[in-house]
C-alpha cells in the first residue's frame, strides 16, 4: 500500500502530460500550415514527433501490414490523433497514452495503470514499440492483432469504461475526425475504422539503430567495453538468447518463468477453480483453457527495456538488476510449473549480473520520424477553415 501511494504524484504528474499531450497533437494538425518545413531526423523516443507512416527499420524484419489494413501517412495521422486523444474514455481522462506514452518508453512507469476514476489494472502495461512483430497481443496473448487490442481497453471497466458506440457518436460530433475518417475511410465512422487507424499509428512505434545494432553493422566503437562483455554473457554463459534472439530480441511464445505474485482477489479472483488458485494470476491459462498454461506468460521484448521499468507482467521488479537476480536462480512459482529450461541457476557474479544489465542499455535505439510535409499541410487545409481546437475537459 506504501509503494503505491507513494506513486500517486507520479501517476498525476503522468496524467497532466498526457492530456497537455492530446492538446499538442490536435493543434499541431491544425496548425502545420503555418511550421517551418520539417526534414527526416533521427531523435530520441521521448520527442513528440510524428513516425514514419511505413517504416523500414535497417537491420530488422520488416514491420508485417495486414492486407486489410494498409499503411497510408493520413490514416497514421488519424490513428495517432486517436491513440492521444483522451475524450475516447467515459469520462475524458484516460487516453491509449495514458498507459502507453512515449515519455515512458511507451509504458507509463508504474506498476499497474490507473483507469478512469482511478480504478487500478491488475497487470503491467507492456510496451508499444515494437508490438507489431508480435504474433499476439496483450501478456497472455488473447488479442491476435494490433486491431483486436485496441478495441479492448475502450469498453474495459477498469480502464476507459466506456462503450464503442458512445464512441463512435463522439466522433461522428467532431468536425476534426469527421473530415479526416471522410478521407481516409470515405466516412465510416465505426469502431472497426478507428481501431484499425490506431492499429497503423502503433505499426509505425518501431525502435531501432541502438548500439547494437551500429556494433554488429561494423562500428566497433558503438559499444563500450563492458557491454561486449555482457554480450558475450548473454549469448553465453547466461543463456539470454535462446528466448531472446536477435534481431528483435523477442519471441511470440509463452513461459513460465516462475515470477512472484501476491494475491489480488480483486483482479484474479478465479471462481470456481481450486481454492489454492485464489487471487493468483494464471496468464496464458485464461486464455486456452489448459493447465500446462498456467502461470505462462508472454516473452517480451528487449529493445529499449532500460526505458520501460517495472518488469514483468504484475511490475514486481523495479530494476533490470532485480531482474537478471531473478534468473540467477530457481524460482519456486506460485502457479504453475516451472520451466527450468527457461531459469536455472546461472551461477552467475554480481559483476557479470552488472555487465549483463550493460548489455541491456545497448538495445535502447531510436525512432526514426519525421513530419510528413505534405500531409500535415493536407490536414491543415481540411481542418484550418474552422479552427477546430476542441477545448480539453
């Protein structure tokens, strides 16, 4: 309860960048006519600058786009204005950014979310870079696509409790996103339109060009000496690799790793199960059915986790080095079977623990992003007519 408490300002601090973050967004559509023309720049994730509509990350898989769904610069825009915008809630207070905001490694830094009226998540948000390499969404993997996810947290109580045809009549209200829907959707206004325009704002949250990467491209200087150590560690001796390979450093497959939980009857109540189950979160489980899933969750990944803090699926570690701890030894998991394949006891020092978390740090890259000269120029002229700053509540 301490720990908690003592992340309320925290929490309300965030809140206050998030909804100043929705203002920014709308006004710059509105108001790119009159910017100075902006070029391609690479620049650090907390800046607010606009993605590229399709990336191409040098070095990486490319970014996988559903036939159904195909990336265009307006819809991204759209998608983004959407993923910012915190009137999508009952109550006009919790955006997708809310939880997922770019100043926190598009996490939010706290253990669990707030919702609206303040409701708590039960589970970590997970970060959205990368997310489009994923096979599932969500740490148990209950969503398939990047549309599918977005539609959840509008209708869930404990984070924006609202409906998506309340939703929708909102939008259809706005001038602003009635003209855009109309030319990126020739009008349909509906939840399938606006979550598959969220959907292609995240494909575009992709990192990349970390130390790394610059290091096995041939710049032997891009990494210090201690993280090639701890490279070495992780592709070695502690066995990171296996889950965590590169070029994305993630996998789309489920473990248990045997991570602490306490009991949070509110959230994992788990009727009707065995009474030793109460309050314990079952992961993968919830989803399949099958008890050899439960306590599995899924393998995140790794680029750019020094930003993304607490770890795992309930925040239990604040720190990679609690982290790599964890795996330092052979956990007793509350739920489930411990996969033994996955942690053992590595026998590892606490100087290779500190290389390993060096390592680490040389996966945080950049996204590449620019303002699409053009489009922010389009969607000033369709929106400049009539100053449509919609006053934020």
């Amino acid at each position: 309860m301490l720990e908690r408490t003592s992340t309320r300002g925290k929490g309300l601090r965030r809140h206050a960048m998030i909804m100043a973050s929705a203002a920014i967004v709308m006004l710059l559509s509105i108001s790119a006519v009159f910017a100075v023309q902006t070029t391609a720049t690479d620049v650090c994730d907390t800046d607010m600058v606009y993605p590229t509509y399709n990336p191409k990350p040098k070095g990486l898989p490319p970014v996988p786009i559903p036939a159904d769904n195909p990336q265009t610069p307006m819809k991204v825009k759209l998608g983004e204005m959407l993923y910012f915008d915190p009137m999508l809630s009952s109550d006009g207070t919790i955006s997708c950014a809310s939880c997922h905001h770019p100043s926190f490694g598009f996490a939010d830094g706290e253990i669990v979310s707030d919702g609206v009226g303040g409701s708590e998540g039960g589970r970590n948000a997970p970060t959205v870079y990368n997310a489009a390499y994923y096979e599932t969404q969500f740490w148990d993997g209950r969503a398939l696509t990047l549309e599918e996810q977005a539609a959840g947290p509008v209708e869930n109580p404990i984070e924006m409790a609202n409906t998506w045809d309340n939703v929708v009549m909102y939008l259809k209200s706005d001038q602003a996103y009635t003209k855009l829907f109309n030319k990126v959707f020739d009008g349909d206004v509906s939840k399938d339109t606006a979550t598959k325009a969220i959907a292609a704002y995240e494909r575009t949250v992709i990192t990349w060009n970390s130390p790394y990467d610059r290091y096995i491209a041939g710049d032997v200087e891009a990494m210090t000496p201690t993280q090639v150590a701890g490279m070495d560690l992780f592709f070695g001796k502690a066995s990171c690799g296996g889950c965590h390979a590169p070029p994305l450093f993630l996998e789309s497959a489920f473990g248990n790793i045997g991570v602490p939980q306490t009991r949070d009857m509110t959230h994992f109540p788990n009727t009707g199960m065995d009474e030793m189950l109460a309050g314990y979160d079952l992961g993968r489980a919830y989803v399949t059915g099958l008890d050899e899933d439960m306590g599995r969750f899924k393998t995140p990944g790794l680029r750019n986790i020094e930003l993304t803090a607490p770890y795992m699926h309930n925040g239990i570690f604040a720190t990679l080095e609690e982290v790599i701890a964890h795996y330092n030894m052979v956990p007793d998991p509350v739920v489930g079977e411990l996969e033994e394949d996955l942690v053992t006891d590595l026998g590892l020092t606490e100087e290779e623990r500190a290389l390993l978390v060096e390592f680490l740090k040389a996966l945080t890259g950049r996204t590449y992003s620019y303002v699409p000269d053009d489009i922010d120029m389009e969607i000033s002229t369709l929106l400049l007519s009539e100053l449509l700053v919609r006053p934020l509540e």
